[in-house]
C-alpha cells in the first residue's frame, strides 16, 4: 500500500510540472505571434503609405509671379498630385491668372489677357492669346513671356514654349515670327531675375506746359527690354502723357504704334489712324503735338529727324497745318527754358 502511495505521488507531480510546461510554450507561441503580426501590420501599413503616395503622383511646381513694382519674377513652389501632362500644364498656366501666395505680389497673367488655346508638342508648349497683349507695355509684355517660359520649363518634359496671338504667331519688329523660346533664351541675374525686363533706362520726353504754348522737359525711368527699340518705349510714354500734374499730354490716348524702326538716322513712326482723327486740332496744339515726339526721339544719338506715318502711309498733311510728308527736325526753340 505503501508503494502505491509513492507512485501515485510521483505522477501527480509529473503532470502538474508538465501542465506548466505546455502553458508556458504557450505563451512563448501567442506572444511570437502577436509580434510577427504586429511587424506585418507596420510592413504593410509602410508599403500601403508608401503605394498611396506614389499613387498621388506628387509633383513640386515653380510657378513666377511678378512683384508690384513691375521690375522682376518671384518663385513661389507648389505641391499637387497631378500626373498627366496636359493636367500639370492647364494647373500651372491656372495659377499664374490667379493671386499668388505671397503678399506683394500679383498674377503673371493679367485678367484681361485670355488663354485661348494650350496646345501640348513633345517637348514644346504652344500657348494662344488673346490680342490684349498688344495693348500692354513693353515691359509688362516682358515679364509675362519671361514668367510663363520660366513656369512651363520647370516641367521636365517642356523645353520651349511659343506663343500665338488670336492664332498668329507672335512677331518681332521684323515682322519675322519670334518662334520657340527656351529658358537659356530669358537671361538671369545672380538673384534668379529676368535681365531683360530689370534693365532700367532714363528717357527724356517733352510735354506741353499747361498754357499750351512751349515743351516741357520731363525725365523718366522706365523698364525696357534689350530686344525692343528704345524709340518705341519713347513714343509709348508719351502716348501714357506726363506724370507731372502741371503739365498736358500731346498725343491722344487712343493712338496705337503700328511700328516704328530707324534707318540712317530717320526714325520711322507709323501710328493709327487715331492720332489723327482723335487730336484736338489746333495750329499750336498740332505743333506741340508733333514736336514732343520728334524732339523726345531726337534725344536718342541716333535719330536725327522723324518721319511719320498713318495706318503705313505717308500723309500730305496732320491737320491742315504742317506737310506731313516730310522728315521733322528737332526744334529746340519750342523748348521752355
């Protein structure tokens, strides 16, 4: 009896040893588990994170705007999740009508200037506007092609852009297209800035004193492009008039340079019908008017006299008081001391 006392006492405690056993590799096994599957959770959590945001496509944009002096481009950096071409393009040209992020500055695209075709090459953007751009200075015409070549040009997959005017390609004073333009094409200062549209000139203009009798003197720095004439801002300027209160404009606001070149020594001025017709008239009111121009151009070294032009023509007379048909000469004498 006794012996069977012993034995049934060893089995007991053989079972319960054995018991714990199995409950701690138990254990082991539910928190080996836990963890394999807490890594696989962080893994595909990681790759689903990783998946989504290549599926957003992120792309970094550089959009340029234009300052509120209207004297360089400022870059401002944009975030979206755009993939195509055409998408990214229309999204960028978009931004540029609107207000920009930074405060001082304002929209590369003017409101009034319309985008009426994209049309999207290989490596080329053909953008279409609207004819406001011939209404806009030299300058700021400048800055909104240096703004919109810098923009699209960012884009990897865009090496030029050209651009079109209701359908025509825009032009030179040549009359030859202008083409292409890459951003090697726009020049850049230390600071990221377009040369050609920071490049500052003073020009001295002649306005009609407020007695309507002599040409006053007006000195103004104004932005210019290389590229452009230096005889056709002189002539824009007077057509804006003077921005001294005692003085009066000589040209009618509504006047449009068709084109203007000089050839040794005579500078062509062909304007539109408008600075004829729309001129208050007068003799000494058609004096002033023509001599501001003729004695502003004449201050450029190389124009000596000014032949004028209407709608292309040479015209026999103004107004009824000067022939019209023939080169001008300066004349200081109307000149107010």
């Amino acid at each position: 009896m006794e012996t069977c006392k012993v034995i049934s006492s060893k089995t007991g405690a053989s079972n319960e040893e054995w018991g714990n056993k199995m409950n701690s590799k138990k254990t082991v096994f539910v928190s080996t588990a836990i963890l394999a599957l807490s890594l696989l959770v962080v893994v595909f959590a990681g790759y689903y994170m990783s998946k989504n945001k290549e599926d957003k496509h992120i792309n970094q944009l550089k959009l340029y705007f234009i300052d509120s002096a209207n004297s360089e481009l400022v870059e401002e950096k944009r975030e979206v999740d755009l993939e195509s071409k055409e998408d990214l393009i229309r999204y960028a040209v978009e931004q540029l009508q609107k207000m920009p992020n930074t405060v001082g500055l304002k929209p590369a695209i003017p409101e009034a200037l319309k985008i009426n075709k994209i049309i999207i090459g290989d490596d080329n953007v053909k953008l279409d506007i609207s004819s406001y751009y011939n209404e806009m200075s030299p300058q700021e015409q400048v800055l909104l092609r240096a703004a919109l070549i810098k923009t699209l040009t960012e884009l990897d997959f865009v090496y030029s852009v050209e651009f079109l005017i209701d359908g025509k390609p825009l032009t030179g004073y040549d009359g030859k297209a202008i083409g292409a333009i890459t951003q090697e094409d726009i020049l850049l200062d230390a600071k990221g800035n377009d040369v050609a549209s920071t490049n500052v000139q003073t020009i001295k203009l002649y306005f009609a004193d407020q007695n309507g009798e002599k040409l006053v003197l007006e000195e103004r720095e104004i932005v210019v492009n290389p590229n452009v004439p230096l005889e056709k801002y002189v002539v824009e300027q007077l057509i804006l008039g003077p921005e001294r209160n005692d003085l009066e404009m000589t040209v009618p606001k509504e006047t449009v340079i068709k084109d203007i070149k000089t050839k040794d020594g005579i500078c062509y001025v062909d304007l539109s019908s408008d600075f004829q017709t729309k001129h208050w008239g007068g003799s000494a009111g058609e004096t002033l008017t023509i001599y501001s121009i003729v004695n502003s151009l004449t201050e450029l070294p190389n124009i000596k006299k000014v032949q004028f032009l209407i709608e292309g023509e040479k015209q026999a007379t103004f107004k009824g008081h000067y022939d019209f048909s023939i080169p001008f000469e300066r004349d200081e004498s109307l000149i107010a001391d």
